[in-house]
C-alpha cells in the first residue's frame, strides 16, 4: 500500500465547522475526507478523484495524479480551502502607498 505523500498538502474545509479545514498530506487522508466529510454531490470529478487515490495507495498511479484530482473535485465542489479567500484581497504594494 502506496502512502507517499504530496509535495504539497491539500486544505479542504470542514461544512461543519464552517471555519476549519482538513489537511489531505496523501491519498489516504484524501480517502479518508472523501469517505467521512464529503457532502457535496457525488459527481463525475468526485468518483475520479476516488478512484485515482484507490489507484495511488495500490501503487498503480502517483501521489500527484491523486492531488489533481483531489483538487479539481474539491474546486468543483466549493470545499477547496484557500487562505487568501478566508482573508481577503491581498493589498498591493502601490495599494499600501495611496
């Protein structure tokens, strides 16, 4: 069993919680959100993304492929957590002199 992790971790939100998120380090945790917190609908990206993380942790494709897909159903969902949308437009810097 393949749990070689991300170069990058993956932050996808809690719907419960509304300000917390889950931290995807490999296609395990991302099996593990997919099965217990997922509540959006069950679409076609949300099936790939499964099944290319099954694939991943049997070694038969790469953590990478797992996070691309990971990510692009999490997009589609709305549950793809990004700092920078929790905070607000990002000021620059000629913003900062006006």
């Amino acid at each position: 069993m393949g749990t070689r992790n991300f170069k990058k971790p993956v932050f996808l939100s809690l719907k419960q919680s509304g300000v917390a998120s889950y931290r995807v380090d490999n296609a395990a945790d991302a099996l593990d959100y997919l099965k217990r917190f997922w509540s959006s609908p069950r679409t076609i990206e949300y099936r790939r993304a499964y099944a290319i993380c099954l694939s991943a942790l049997d070694n038969l494709g790469s953590a990478e492929s797992a996070r691309a897909y990971l990510i692009a159903a999490a997009e589609r969902a709305g549950v793809l957590y990004r700092l920078h949308d929790r905070l607000g437009p990002r000021r620059s810097r000629t913003d900062a002199r006006a």
